[in-house]
C-alpha cells in the first residue's frame, strides 16, 4: 500500500485552519464549489462534485484544532477504501497541516496525478486562509490533461 | 520504501521538457538559479545550491525525450542515496511527466514538505515550458515554514 504525502505551513491558528476543514464555507472555498454537506459531524457523508467525478468522503475522526479524517465511501475505483488523514500542529506563527491520503492498493497514473493536485489544493487552502480566497473547483489550478 | 510520486502534463513536445532536464539553462530557469552543470552527461554530477542546502544529482540514465534519472549522491541525510526518475510520455498535445523521488527510508516530515515542494517545482517546469518564465529558487513558491 502507498500513501500520497504533503506538508505545508500557514500563517494562522490551528483552529482557522481546522474551521476550512469542517464547514461548507471553507470546503467550497478551497475544494470545489459543489459540496454539500459541513464536515463537522463524525458518521457524516459528504459530497464534492468535480467536472470529472465526485467523491463521497465519510467523516471518521474529528478532533478540533488536531486532526480531521475522511473515509472515502464513494468515487473513483481507486478511492474507494482509502482514507484522508489531516494533522494539524501549531508551529509559532504557522498551522501546519500534515496531510496523508493512505490505503492506495498500487502506484497507478492516476495516484501521480492525484498527488499533484492534493499539494495543489492545499496551496489553495493556504491561499484561503491568508488572503481570504482559495482557488476552489472550476478555478483550480490544471496541472495536467486529466485537470 | 517510500515514494513521492506527481504527474503534470504541459502543452508542449517531450522534446522541449527533455531540455529543460538536460541543459544548465533549463535547470537554473525552474529549479534553482545557482545550479552548476549541464545534467546532459551520463556520471556527472549536477550541484543545486538553495539557501537552506543543495542537492549533488549524478546522473544516472539519459533517453532523449523519454527518461532521466538522477542518483542524489550528496546533500539533505534523508536524500542521499535516494532516486529522481523523470519519464516522459507525449499525449496528444501535452508532454506528460511521470515523476518519481523513490527509495526514502521512512516517510518523516521532511518528506511530506519535499512532495508538496516536488509539485510546485514541477508546475514551475510546467510554467517555464508554456510561458518562457519559471519560478526557480530563490522565486519559488514558499509553501510552509521550511521554505
């Protein structure tokens, strides 16, 4: 099994930071615009919509200002049964998030790209918590054919 | 072992990717601007200087507009004996690269920052081949509190 990795630091608290991680507001501000549903329960299901797909993300852990984790109940094949994993740690001016997307059963193309955009989408959730606005699904940044 | 895998696909010929891998120029216009050698060679060795280190790459396998590996044979502890594999595939109108960082002992921290950073470098490559200007070091995106 092979995990997709990625660390970065934003000028903020923890807890703005685990605010974007457990809200529609913040979720659509830095995901996609089309999500429903808060993240802010244990059991819950929520729904993020790409031009390409979806994914159903099942809120497993919650623990403010620490960590957020997501099983991922439905989507592409190759999500299915892999779970999403936020650490959060304060680091003096910095929240900084630990990101891990764990259970991959193999190194697919697809895992490549995926990793791209994750790091990507996490340079959106700094951009959103610093400035005020993230780079949210349809204004995502393509990084390849596949967007 | 662990990998640091990404995929970026850039509206240009593998040829014109192939180059900005192989050539001083190339290198120092996405990566870093104190980059010392051509990275053209089989067995030589490129320096990638940055203000909190450098990277020695030797190189390891050249195939024109298909493959570049580079051998880390001195820098960061984590990197040393660690290996960079560019594999290059034209899709239509994009260049796609394949990258991996492969052979990380553990996947400690430093690790997690490299894989969000490997992204940025390579939507730079991305950037530099579509546009004419990269974001080398000391431009680069600053992603966490590491740089």
């Amino acid at each position: 099994m092979v995990d997709i990795l990625h660390r970065v630091g934003i000028v903020s608290s923890v807890d703005e930071v685990y605010k974007v991680l457990t809200t529609n507001k913040g979720l659509a501000a830095w995901w996609t615009t089309d999500t429903t549903g808060e993240g802010s329960t244990v059991g819950e299901v929520v729904k993020f919509v790409f031009s390409a797909g979806f994914f159903d993300m099942k809120v497993a852990e919650l623990d403010p200002g620490k960590r957020v984790v997501w099983d991922v109940v439905d989507g592409p094949e190759e999500w299915i049964g892999t779970r999403v994993v936020w650490n959060l740690v304060q680091e003096d001016d910095y929240a900084i998030i630990l990101f891990k997307h764990e259970g991959w059963r193999e190194p697919v193309e697809f895992m490549h790209h995926c990793s791209t955009k994750w790091g990507s989408f996490l340079l959106s959730i700094k951009e959103l918590v610093e400035t005020g606005k993230g780079r949210a699904h349809p204004d995502d940044v393509k990084i390849d054919n596949w967007n």
